[in-house]
C-alpha cells in the first residue's frame, strides 16, 4: 500500500537559519518524480522548528539527504543533544568527520564527503503534496497528508556506491535508533534518580513506544519520579515501566512477571492525559495523547515484600551437563 518509491534511510541535514546549527534526522522521503521529493516531518521534530524559522523568513528550505555511511555516522547523527550534529558525528566514528561544499550552495551549506550517495534539495515553504500512505515502525500505514515538496538540485556518490534502505517496521528500523534514545533517556533519568542502572526501548514497544528503566531504590518515590521524567524527555515516549536491580529489562517475561507480581494499579499506575507525542501512534489524537506508567518495584521495606525464589548456588555448581547430555549434543549448547 506504499504511495510508491520512497528513501527509507537518508540522514536529512537541515541548518538553523538563525544560529547556523545543523540538526539530522532520518526521514522518509517520497520520491514523487525524478527530481521531485516530499519530506515527511511531524510537529515534535526539530527539523519542523528549523522549517518554521524558513518559512517566516519566506525562504525555501536547503536540504542533504545523505544515503550510506559509516554505521557510527547513523549513530552520532541521531543523538539527543541539542548541539550541532556534524560535529559530534566524529566522536562515534573516532576520527573527525570529513565534510566538503556542497555542490549547490558551495561553502554555505557543507555535506558529508564520505556518504555513499548526496542528494541536494530545496525544499518549498508554501507547496504541499499528498504523501503515504506508508508503512511505518508501529507496524501499521502511516495516513496521508499534505507535506512539503522539495526540488533536487544535485546528486553526488562514489563510484561504486552501496544504496542504504530499512525495512520499515523491522527490527533494523526501529532499532536504528532505540540506542541514542536509550542514552538520552538514561542521563535525564540519572540527573534525577542517580539510583538509575539501566534503560531499554524494547522492540517489542516499537523501541520508541516503551521504556523498560532498572533502578536500585533508595525511596519508594523515585519510580514515580523516573516515570515522570522519561515521560517528558522524548515525545515518542507513551509508557514507562520501573522494575528493581534483580530484573533484567532486555527480557519482556521478566519486565511482564514483575507487572504482574509487584504492581498494584491503584496506588502503582501513573497516567498523565494530554501529553505530546507522535501522530504515527493509530491510537493518538494526531499528536496528542495519554502516557503513563506502572511502579512495577518493590518496597524497600524488606518486611512488607516475599523473598524471590532461586536455586541454591551450592546445588547450581555441582550440576555438571556432561554428567546428562551427549558430547555432540553438548557442543550445541
């Protein structure tokens, strides 16, 4: 049901008009003609802030979409700093990032020289067109709306370029960039919650939708407080659950088994309506939506909670599996 031929993958570089910083985002472009793009962008992206100041300045907009590069290049690219992301690209490659003119706008507006493939585009401020549906990391068409055109003004590549895609709503998309969300999530949490050990956007939320966040608690309000916190720091965020240091967050049965055995929904269930987040989630109204969260730790009172059950040490060390299985079958193990 895809519109028809989009790039899945391109890092769109777009440059603050007024403080010269560039923001990169990976963006689905919809290839309308051969030298005519639609850029899908919603309102809680930095790229529409940096679209707006064009647009009030009734300019068009100068657009790269770099396609292929070094995998650290995707990761620097979709950090969650507020800086400007060409130069904290090279900390994840280990080495400076290597830039050139563009072919465009010369020195004005720089592209990265080692992409495999460069396009160069000006976006309109003022001509929409229709673009989706298209399948996207929910796992569901994204609607059809109105999204601005752009015009390619040039393409570069190396000689023997590799074409980057995704397979939207795969694990390779969603994954692409569930790591930066992590880190970024993990250092606002921290700066609140100390406690905080551990943060993961599992797949099985989309890696955008849910928040999996291990915590060693040092009070019984620091949950509450890191639902709160995650909630608000980015918008793709819809539900958060807080479990203790004895329950690993990188296993869905074990986030699950601790929802079920350490969370009453009375007094452990946070709901926030109203909040902002992505108009891809069907179940929003556009951008706006409910988020919440579920206190899914236990109290630190010792007293007031069972002991978990495990296996002696002493009985797990003198179970040898050579003694029950095979050779050749042990060599799978």
């Amino acid at each position: 049901m895809d519109l028809g031929p989009y790039l899945t993958s391109p890092s769109v570089w777009i440059k603050d008009p007024e403080t010269g910083m560039t923001n990169c985002a990976i963006l689905r472009v919809y290839v309308a003609s051969p030298t005519r793009l639609v850029v899908s962008f919603v309102p809680t992206r930095h790229t529409h802030h940096y679209f707006q100041k064009y647009k009030a300045q009734q300019r068009n907009v100068p657009i790269i979409l770099a396609i292929g590069h070094h995998p650290a290049f995707y990761i620097g690219a979709q950090t969650k700093l507020l800086v400007d992301e060409p130069a904290i690209i090279g900390g994840f490659i280990g080495e400076p990032l290597e830039v050139t003119p563009s072919e465009t706008w010369g020195k004005e507006i720089m592209v990265p020289a080692q992409a495999e493939i460069v396009v160069e585009a000006e976006m309109s401020t003022s001509e929409l067109e229709i673009e989706a549906p298209f399948g996207e990391y929910t796992r569901y068409y994204g609607r059809q709306a109105r999204k601005p055109a752009a015009e390619v003004k040039a393409i570069t590549r190396r000689r023997d370029a590799f074409y980057l895609d995704v397979m939207p709503g795969h694990a390779d998309h969603v994954l692409l960039d569930a790591p930066m969300v992590e880190a970024h999530l993990f250092n606002r949490i921290k700066s609140v919650v100390p406690g905080v050990l551990g943060v993961h956007m599992p797949v099985s939320g989309t890696a955008r939708l849910h928040a999996y966040v291990q915590i060693r608690k040092s009070n019984d309000g620091e949950a509450k407080t890191v639902i709160a916190t995650a909630l608000c720091s980015d918008y793709h965020v819809k539900h958060v659950i807080v479990v203790d240091e004895d329950v690993d967050i990188f296993d869905d049965e074990q986030v699950l088994w601790a929802v079920a055995t350490r969370s009453q929904w009375d007094k452990d269930l946070v709901v926030i309506p109203g909040m902002m987040g992505t108009s891809l989630d069907p179940s929003a109204n556009g951008v706006v939506t409910a988020k919440g969260g579920i206190d899914a730790t236990k109290p630190l009172d010792p007293g007031r909670f069972p002991q978990r059950i495990r296996i002696p040490e002493a009985v797990m060390s003198r179970v040898k599996l050579e003694d029950y299985l095979p050779s050749d079958m042990l060599r799978q193990v």
